[in-house]
C-alpha cells in the first residue's frame, strides 16, 4: 500500500474502516492499519487508496460508500 511512515522519529500508521455497497444491495467492509506520510499523503489522497482497495476486493469501483474513518492507529 505505502511505505512506512515517520513523525519525530516514530513510525505513524492509520487504522481504516471503509463500508461500501453495491447497486444490487452487496455490501463490504474493509478495515486494517495503513501507513501513510503526512508530508506526502493528504487524507483525500488517502481514501483514494483505500477505496481502490475495495474496488480491488469487488472486483469493480461502481458502488456508494455508506462510512469512512481514518484515524491515527494510537491511543
């Protein structure tokens, strides 16, 4: 997906949560940790890739995203 990112000196990665849904009522969630780097990566930037991911998983990007999240993988 990217490569791994650093902030200060500390890896940065994001946990995501996308749920899509076809016309024909099909639906799929994806959700892991991905790496991104602020400095080249913009959250825009950064849905694009995950939704690619789950145009990948269907096979075809023709379907409405129902939720998105993105956030830093940290408490």
């Amino acid at each position: 997906m990217s490569t791994p990112t650093t902030v200060a000196g500390k890896a940065v990665g994001f946990h995501y949560v996308l749920t899509v849904q076809t016309r024909s009522g099909e639906q799929l969630t994806v959700s892991s940790v991905a790496t991104f780097d602020p400095a080249y990566f913009s959250r825009s930037q950064a849905y694009q890739e995950i939704r690619a991911i789950a145009a990948d998983e269907l096979g075809h990007g023709d379907f409405t995203v129902l939720f998105f999240s993105l956030e830093p993988d940290a408490f």
